[in-house]
C-alpha cells in the first residue's frame, strides 16, 4: 500500500508552492492596468500567441511577463493553488527553479490551449534518482488573455508495470 501513494506523496511535495505563495489568499492586487486585457483577435492570431506564450514562459522562463498573457479576472483551478494572478509569477518561478522543463507538445484549438510536460526535479530524492512529474495544463484563452486553467499532475512510478514512457516517446 506504501508504494501505491508514494508516488502521488513525492509529486504533491514536488509540486507544493512555497509557504510563501499560499500566505496570502488575498494578496494586494498590482493596478489593473498592468495585466493582460482581453481583445478580440482572429483564431489564427490567437494559436500564434498561445505558441508566444508556450515559448515565453515554458522555454524562456520569463515570468515578468505573466501580467502580459494574464487576465486579471483569471481563474485557477488547482487546488493547491491561490486563486487569481497575482501569486502567479513567484509560483511558476518555484516550479521551475525545483525542476528542470521538458515540453513535449502543445496544442490550441477554439480558444483552449495544452502544454503536456515532464518536470525532472533537480534534487535527487533518497535514492539518488531525480524524480519525475508529468503534467498537463490547460488554458482557456479570453481573446488575447488567459483566462482559466486547470491541470492534470502525476507522478512518474519507480515501479512500472508498463515499459512506455508516460509522455510519449517515439510517436
């Protein structure tokens, strides 16, 4: 029974925010006018800025610009998480200084966008492995601002009965 939910212990320890992040849950909101605000652009115009921001904040690690991408009527959906933007970029920094990203695919389609990625965390648990997490966002985008998301998270097993990778590898 232990090696059934170590898995899902060591991926909701990985992936806990800071103490820090979950101090507030009505953190003082920056001036309206510095988050994303929602305009009407074509289908096209919105999938290439989905691909801006995939790029920008899951390749670059440029977080300063999560008032660029986020409306500040945004909506979260895990619940681990706080709710709005406004712990946003401290968060996505915690994650991604714990572990290293890999994006494996991404895809947009009416207004709704998907990153699937493997978070390898950079400490090496007690065994000396490097655990892993596999995750799926998912956006929804309000014209040029996301608006909502939630995700699906899970540990990769130590122990797997299965030999293929949970992300896909050789497709």
């Amino acid at each position: 029974m232990y090696l059934i939910h170590f898995p899902i212990l060591l991926a909701s320890l990985l992936l806990s925010p800071p103490p820090a992040v979950l101090a507030s849950n009505n953190p003082t909101p920056p001036s309206s006018s510095s988050w994303c605000q929602p305009k009407h652009i074509s289908d096209h115009d919105q999938r290439a800025l989905f691909t801006t921001y995939v790029d920008t904040i899951y390749t670059v690690k440029n977080f300063s610009a999560v008032p660029t991408y986020y409306a500040e009527t945004y909506i979260q959906h895990n619940p681990t998480l706080p709710p709005g933007p406004y712990k946003l970029q401290e968060t996505l920094s915690f994650y991604f200084i714990k572990n290293d990203v890999a994006v494996y695919r991404t895809a947009f389609d009416n207004s709704k966008g998907w990153v699937h990625m493997v978070l390898t965390s950079k400490e090496p648990d007690q065994e000396g492995k490097y655990p892993q997490t596999v995750v799926v966002d998912i956006f929804r985008w309000n014209g040029t601002c996301v608006q909502e998301h939630w995700d699906v998270v899970q540990a990769v097993p130590a122990n797997k009965t299965n030999k293929l990778t949970m992300w896909g590898d050789g497709y």
